[in-house]
C-alpha cells in the first residue's frame, strides 16, 4: 500500500498541470501572504476539517478580507494549496466536498460488513421528539464548518443551492411522520 505522499506523486507525475502552484521559483513571499497563511493555519486547526470557503467564511467574520469577492476567494485558495503544499498546512485539514469519488459501498467480506456495521451504529435520538430537525443552508461549502456540531446532535443537513427547487420542497413536505418539521 502506498502513503499518500507517494500516491501524491505518481498522481502529479501524470497530471503535472493539476499540481503547479503558480510561484515564481527564487522569489519569497511577501509579508502578508505569510501572515494570511498563519491565520488561515489557526482557522484551520481550530474548526477541520473545513473547506477552502468555509475559511474564506472565517476569515470574513473576523475582518480579516473585506468581502467573499472572488478576488478575495482565489487568494484564499492559491494560498491555501501553497500553504499545504510547504506543509504549512496539513492536507487533511482542508476538504473538498465536490470532488469526492462516489460508490456504492462493498465489503471484501461478511466479517468486514458486520465490523463496518457495528462501527456505524448509533441511537436515533430523535425518533422520541416531538418535532423534527434540519439544517438548511444555501451553499454546501458551509459542510465542514457545521459538520462537528451536526454530527454531536444527529442533526440533518440539507443543501438548497440559492432558491430552493419545488420537487425538493414538496419531497421534503410530502415525507412526514406526523411531525412538525423544524428548519434551521
């Protein structure tokens, strides 16, 4: 089995276009790229995993970009993959959500299912409630930074992409249990 290092280079050795940072070679960083790396480092270790957007979001709240303008979000992400690329940053603490391999889950055997299902078993803790309760959110990228909070409660999340579609909503409305529905 490979590390993730050596998986990391064969896969740039093939597709060298995807890796290139941009940098002039020979030339430093100026100042406050290195201080912006440091702050998106301490966001970073201080809510990851989180999305190259959710830091954007972070650093939005706390003043330190004046807008999510995409001017402002391509700095974000340049410096973001230089950061871990000098491993600043580790790479699993930035997550990409819409890049995700998706496939139906195999076991190589029935002892690995029955230990993958015993791992995954958890309480619904709200099936006893008198309500039910969903996060909705407008951009999926808000995930990481939500994410450990969800997980704690069993909270659903829900992805809208700006204005809700009529099938989502009436799907969501038409799945009911007899009780009330809370979003949030």
């Amino acid at each position: 089995m490979r590390s993730p290092q050596e998986n990391h280079a064969i896969i740039a050795a093939v597709t060298p276009e995807l890796f290139q940072t941009g940098m002039k070679k020979g030339r430093g960083m100026a100042r406050t790229s290195l201080d912006l790396i440091d702050a998106m480092r301490d966001i970073a270790e201080e809510v990851r995993p989180v999305t190259g957007r959710g830091i954007g979001y972070k650093r939005f709240t706390r003043r330190l970009i004046t807008s999510m303008s995409t001017n402002n979000m391509q700095k974000v992400y340049r410096l973001l993959r230089v950061a871990r690329e000098q491993g600043t940053i580790p790479w699993d603490w930035i997550v990409d959500e819409t890049r995700e391999l998706e496939r139906v889950s195999a076991w190589s055997d029935p002892a690995e299912y029955a230990r993958s299902v015993a791992c995954s078993y958890r309480r619904d803790v709200w099936d006893q409630q008198p309500c039910r309760v969903e996060v909705w959110s407008e951009k999926g990228t808000v995930r990481g930074v939500l994410k450990p909070v969800l997980d704690k409660y069993v909270v659903g999340f829900r992805v809208q992409h700006g204005f809700s579609s009529a099938t989502a909503v009436h799907d969501v409305a038409a799945d009911t249990d007899g009780r009330d529905l809370v979003v949030l």
